[in-house]
C-alpha cells in the first residue's frame, strides 16, 4: 500500500510540475500581479467553498484589497479580475476577446453552446439566426401577448387579499415564461399551456442556475467523479431529461406549422421577404430548422437556451423592480403618477408610444439594473497578451469583469448601495464615468435580448403599479443578495398589493 501511495504521489507532482514547466511564461507574469496568496494545486478556490450570498463578498474584499486589476486563481486557470472601468471597455470591445472563459463549460454542460454560453463561429452563427426576431419589428409585434399574459397576472393579483405579503416573482415568472413561448417560440396559447414539464420547469429553473453556479465556483463539484456521486447530478439528470422533452414539444410543434406553410405554398414567400411582413411569422425556433445547420441535440438545446434565458432574467428584473417601489414608496408615488397620467384611468393596454412618454420609468428600470444586473460577473479567454493602463493579462488567463461591483464602486456612484433613480436624470448621467455602466455588457457579445426584455418588463410593471399600490413588511435594509450568474434575492421578493382607490375604468 506505501508504495501505490507513493506512486500516486509521483505521479500527481509529476503531472503537476510538467503543467508549470509548460505554463512557467503565464505562471512568471502572474508574479508580477497583486492578489490573495494561493494554496498549491488549489489556488484560491478555497475562498469560494461558501454561502452562495458571501461570494459578492469575496470580490469585494479582493477588490478593496488589491485594487483594480487581480489575479486569483481556480485550481489551474488563472483569473485576472479588471475594475478599472475605461479598460473594461476597451477589453469587452475588443473582437479578440469574444471567446468565454472555461467556467462556462459549466453552463454549457447544460445549455450547449450556442447563444448564452458558447462563443466563436458556431455562437455567432447561432446569433445571427436568431437576431430578426430581437429586432425592433418583431418586439413591435409581441406587444399584445405582452398585454395579455400581463392581464392573467393581474386577475392572480386581483385574488390575493389586499395586505397579504407573497413572493410576487412567482406571479411574474408565470407571465414572462408564457410571453417568451407565444413570442420567440411562436407557440399559440393552448400549445403553450400543453408544453411538457412547463411548470416544473418554471418552479426549477432558480435551482439550476443556482447549480451551475456553484460548479463554477466550487472546485470539488468541477471533479466529475465527485459531482457525479452528489445529489445536485441526479437533480441535474432529471432536470435535463425534463428540458429534453420540453424542447422536443416545441421543436415538434414548430416542424408542423412549417410544414403547412409549405403545403399552402407560403414558404417560400417568408424565405423571400427577410423584411416583410411574413417574416416576423417566423419563430426563433423556425429560423434554426430552417438553417438546416444544427444537429438533433444542439437544436433541443438551444431551443431550451431561448426560452430560459428570455423568461427568467426577465422575471428578476421586473421583481426586483416591483420590490424596490415597495420599499421606497416616494419613488413609488413618483412613478405612479406618471403612469396615470400617460394612461389615464382606463385598464387598457401598454403601448410602445406609452413607454416613450414615461422617462421617469426609464430611469428606475436602469437604476435596478445598476444594483441587480443580469450578467453579475463576466468571463472571458484572453488568446494573446494584452497591455490596459492597470497592467498586461497574459495569453491563457482569463478575464473576469466584476459587473455587480464595477455599478457599485463609490469612485463613480455616490452612495452606491443606495436606490436612487434619479442618478440617471440627464444632469446626473452627464457628471457621470461614461463607462461604469454596462448593464448589457457591451461589444460582440452584448445581450441579444435587452430590448425583448426592457418592453416586456415595462409592460408588467406599468400594469401592476398603475392599479395597485406595492408594500412590504420588509425594507431596503432587509434585503440579502447573492450571485447565481445574475443577481438574486435570497429571501424572493416579498410583496403585498393594495388597490389604489381611483375607481380604474375596465
């Protein structure tokens, strides 16, 4: 048995010492940058072996510690975090950095990868395909699906008792889960509502991200061995086998709908008409059969990858939104009364030109996405060394762009934890850091779905407001966050409604 031991022993520090010889240029420029001493073979991995919500805190102290550019490392792959937000630009821009960093293999176990976590030519192929249907003609044409799932949710809202707190998001993830299926997917209602595992899927899908998360950041669940014998895999194998199944009864529904437009001979007048008004029939979904480049399993996954990427980040944002006029009710008010006087007082539908009329909306809605952004930390593979102002990140590392902090940093925002729209009124946003906002990151590989989701959002909270007022029980104060890729309330987002007595028109 010693010498099995031994061998073993040999073997690793053999493994070990052969992977710093072939790394020992990456390995010396790292010396040359600050950052948390590192455990051999481990790095700082051990720092995130935590609470899901004490991981924002271990960039922070980092970043307090080191300043804007740090190295830390995860077992082998070396992570250099960039603060300095004229240099975020500059990375994020750069065409060469459009590659994502290895711990979205994670993301891509389940997603493949294609539009959210994959990168290079079969990314920007994936893109490309789906990009008329993120357009401003197509967004223009959800807006009555918007209405009407926002309407289903205020009917839930109308039968909670006045005064009763509850977690709105489950209201508001039902609505945009369905929007996003009867939009992009290009399912009708019924065909919606007869999707397999919907609900379950719906209920589940904070749970995986919470998942994939803690791959990300937990070495030991990264060793196969090890995550295969834990309870998150059978709880990822029988989430996946649900997706599957969820996917192909769109994909199935989808090949029906072509297959009669080709029988009533008006394919080939969509395939004509990239701008016309048949081509908005077309779902995202149909546009990836239609490619006739994707492979069985790549096609279930990126069909799956549309969906929850659409539904459940918008469901946060418009939750968080909901909860922070809760808990600041002179903004509530604020806004309030610009919705009713754009709307008046009849139930009626949420219009594009409604929206442009509502600038103070615009600037809650970018002060949510300031505190609670999307994408909380960003990865990227730097193939070559690059020189910024904080410093050189060699070629192999990766870039990591601290998004949740880079919107907190009391250099650039005055009481930065504070929920103030009003930073973002144009005498505010002209005293500002030009580039410390990037609440869609930026670049080649900027969010496909900001405007799909900014119309859809406004539309559920100009709705809700208008006809209830949102309290809590809670405050501000009370709020505890974590990172799960976007940021996320650990205790959900508690609200209750009361009707405003202004005798609505329906």
């Amino acid at each position: 048995m010693l010498w099995l031991l031994l061998a073993a022993v040999g073997l690793v520090a053999s493994f070990w010492l052969q992977w710093r010889y072939k790394h020992r240029r990456m390995l010396k420029m790292a010396e040359k940058l600050p950052g948390p001493p590192c455990w051999p073979g481990l790095g700082n991995a051990m720092q995130f072996i935590c609470q899901p919500e004490e991981v924002i805190h271990v960039f922070q102290d980092m970043l307090s510690k080191y300043g804007d550019i740090i190295r830390f490392w995860l077992g082998p792959d070396l992570n250099i975090i960039v603060n300095n937000p004229d240099d975020v630009k500059e990375l994020l821009s750069n065409p060469r950095n459009s590659t994502k960093g290895p711990q979205y293999k994670y993301m891509e176990d389940v997603l493949g990868g294609g539009i959210l976590s994959g990168s290079g030519p079969l990314w920007r192929k994936h893109r490309k395909l789906a990009n008329p249907n993120y357009g401003k003609r197509a967004i223009d044409s959800y807006g009555d699906v918007f209405n009407s799932e926002t309407r289903l949710l205020l009917e839930k809202c109308r039968a909670v008792p006045a005064g009763q707190q509850f977690n709105v998001y489950r209201f508001v993830v039902q609505a945009t889960s369905y929007s996003v299926c009867q939009t992009l997917m290009g399912l009708s209602k019924e065909q919606t509502m007869n999707l397999p595992h919907i609900q379950n899927i719906i209920d589940c899908t904070p749970q995986l991200y919470n998942l994939i998360f803690d791959r990300m950041t937990k070495w030991y669940l990264q060793i196969n061995p090890v995550f295969r014998m834990s309870h998150l895999f059978k709880d990822l194998s029988r989430y996946l086998q649900m997706t599957v199944d969820f996917s192909q009864a769109i994909i199935e529904n989808r090949l029906d709908y072509l297959k009669k437009l080709k029988d009533s001979s008006k394919l080939d007048l969509v395939n004509s008409s990239e701008e016309g008004t048949w081509n908005v029939k077309l779902s995202v979904i149909d546009r990836f059969i239609l490619s006739g480049e994707m492979e069985k399993e790549e096609l279930l996954k990126e069909t799956f990858t549309i969906f929850t990427s659409s539904q459940e980040a918008s469901a946060k944002i418009t939750s968080f939104t909901l909860l922070m006029m809760a808990y600041h009710p002179d903004c509530q008010e604020k806004l309030y009364n610009e919705i009713k006087s754009v709307m008046g007082d009849v139930d009626r539908p949420v219009t594009k030109e409604d929206l442009k009329l509502m600038p103070y909306l615009e600037m809650v809605f970018k002060e949510v996405l300031r505190l609670f952004p999307i994408g909380a930390l960003l990865q990227r593979r730097i193939s070559e060394d690059i020189v910024i102002s904080s410093g050189t990140l060699p070629a192999g590392s990766s870039l990591v762009v601290p998004m949740y902090h880079l919107h907190r940093d009391p250099r650039f925002w005055k009481d930065p934890n504070a929920f103030d729209p009003e930073r973002f009124n144009p005498e505010n946003t002209k005293l500002r850091h030009p580039n410390c906002y990037f609440p869609f990151s930026m670049g080649p590989m900027d969010c496909l779905g900001r405007y799909f989701g900014t119309k859809l959002i406004k539309t559920i909270c100009v709705r809700v407001l208008r006809e209830f007022e949102v309290t809590s029980t809670e405050t501000y104060k009370d709020l505890r966050l974590t990172i799960a890729i976007s940021a996320d309330s650990v205790n959900g987002y508690n609200v209750a409604l009361k009707p405003r007595r202004n005798g609505l028109l329906k």
